[in-house]
C-alpha cells in the first residue's frame, strides 16, 4: 500500500511518500484551515504537490496538521484532500497526535512541541489523554518562535536593547516600525511574520539581552503548560520543532531546574511518523 504522510505547521508542510519501505520527501507551504479555506487549500497543493507526486497512485493519507483539534478545521482540510485523492482512505490527526507517536512511539511521555506555535499533551502510548489549552500566538503560544520573535520586536521598538544589538538588528531586518506594526495587525499570518524574528536570537547567542528572552520565553512554556502536568514529574518530557531543537540547551537547564527528565527533541517529527506508520 502506498502511503502518503504529511506533518505540517503554520510555515511550511514536510511530505513522505512511503512505498515498501522507500520514501521520497516533499516539501510545501504550511497548511493551516484557521488561515485557508478548503479551495486554497486545494490551490496551494495542485501547485506545490501534485507535479511532484508525478503519476504515484496514493492509497492512504495520513495528514497531521495545526488546528487540527477543531471539527470544522477537520472538514476543511478532508473536503481538501478528498477532491485531490478521490480513491485514496484519509486520515486526518492533529499535529500533537504526531508529536507524541513521533517522540513516544508506544511509550508514555509527555509531548511537546515548540515551533512557530507550541503546544504539549500527555501520551499514554496509544493516545493523548491530556491537553493543556493552546490559546494562540495572540494570547498563549508560550515558547513558540511567534513568542519569542514578538519578545525580540518589543525589546527592539520599546529601545531595551542596548545600541550594539538594536545595530544588529537594524542591519539584519532593515525595517521600520510601520512596517512592524503593519505586517503584525493588517496582514495576514502575522504568528509566521513574528516567528521569522526568532532567528535573531539564534544568530546572537551568548549577549544577555538574547538569553533572557529564550530562557524567560521557554521558562513560560515549563510554568504555563509542563507544571501543570502531574505526569511531567514520572514521565519524560519530549520536544520536537525548530526553536526546541536550536535552543535545546536551555531546554536541558530548564529541566533541570525544574527536576524533570529530559527525553528526545526532534527537529521535526517525520522520522518518527514514518517509523511510526512503517
């Protein structure tokens, strides 16, 4: 049976075709039904997917995604896909299904992930038993890279960084505070807009300024989310996304801090969904 997985956030959407144990990776934009409805969606994949699918006869669909928490998300994306597999079984899980069968496989843990959004649960090896509420890049995402871009573009437009810093960002982004204000309140995917900010804090490590706002940002995911898991204090805690896998180290101290036992951080989940699936 010929397989088709698909992992996708906000930003960008990772797929496998998984053939007797042969896979071919694809890559497109990110597919979120809070920010496209069923015909874009379809518009989006007709462009970026299918040409790359070539004539491979999908059989199953498994497609985790953002929102995917949500009914009325569900129908969005299933009405999407279906038009495009018309003969193909669809499944259609939220990105922390993914997380946790891609940290846990079959083991308990807890399940974390830190990307452009965050979110974590509970995994009792076969399904998610606790969720703590994600609120949004607006009034939750504790962690994410929209959190901490939005952190690095308050210390920029509120003057707190000191000159050396506020020069580098000037040099990096070269934008103007309109411009900010702009892209954050009148366009749309404002949470990608701001997580594209987080890569200032990667790329000026070591200057305290920048390892305030990560461990300060992260330390509100821990406090917001992890501590209120009982399961966090008998069970690994496991992470997967760009801002866990590039700032694992404060992740390591953090856990530390709070005696917790750090398990796997994965920069993306599809190793473990293919292993998964396999």
């Amino acid at each position: 049976m010929i397989q088709l997985i698909a992992d996708s956030g906000s930003t960008k959407c990772e797929w496998c075709i998984l053939d007797k144990g042969k896979k071919k990776m694809i890559s497109t934009q990110g597919i979120s039904p809070y920010f496209l409805n069923a015909d874009q969606i379809v518009a989006l994949l007709q462009k970026e997917l299918l040409p790359k699918l070539k004539k491979v006869k999908i059989e199953l669909v498994h497609f985790y995604g953002t929102g995917l928490s949500n009914t009325a998300n569900v129908k969005i994306v299933k009405k999407a896909l279906s038009q495009l597999f018309v003969d193909a079984e669809i499944n259609i899980e939220h990105d922390l299904l993914a997380a946790a069968r891609a940290l846990c496989g079959s083991n308990k843990g807890i399940a974390c992930i830190l990307g452009t959004g965050s979110n974590s649960c509970y995994y009792n090896g076969k399904k998610i038993m606790k969720n703590s509420p994600g609120l949004g890049y607006i009034l939750g995402d504790e962690g994410s890279g929209a959190y901490l871009g939005k952190k690095v573009v308050q210390y920029y437009l509120y003057n707190t960084f000191d000159e050396d810093l506020k020069a580098r960002f000037d040099k990096r982004f070269n934008i103007t505070k309109d411009a900010i204000l702009d892209n954050v309140y009148k366009q749309p995917l404002a949470n990608r807009y701001l997580a594209g900010f987080a890569i200032f804090l990667a790329e000026n490590r070591g200057h305290y300024m920048i390892e305030n706002i990560i461990e300060d940002g992260l330390n509100d995911f821990f406090f917001n989310h992890l501590y209120k898991y009982g399961e966090s204090w008998t069970q690994p805690i496991n992470f997967v996304g760009s801002i866990a896998f590039g700032f694992k180290d404060v992740l390591k101290d953090l856990c530390n801090t709070y005696e917790l036992e750090l398990g796997t951080i994965l920069k993306q989940p599809m190793d473990g969904l293919i292993q998964f699936h396999s």
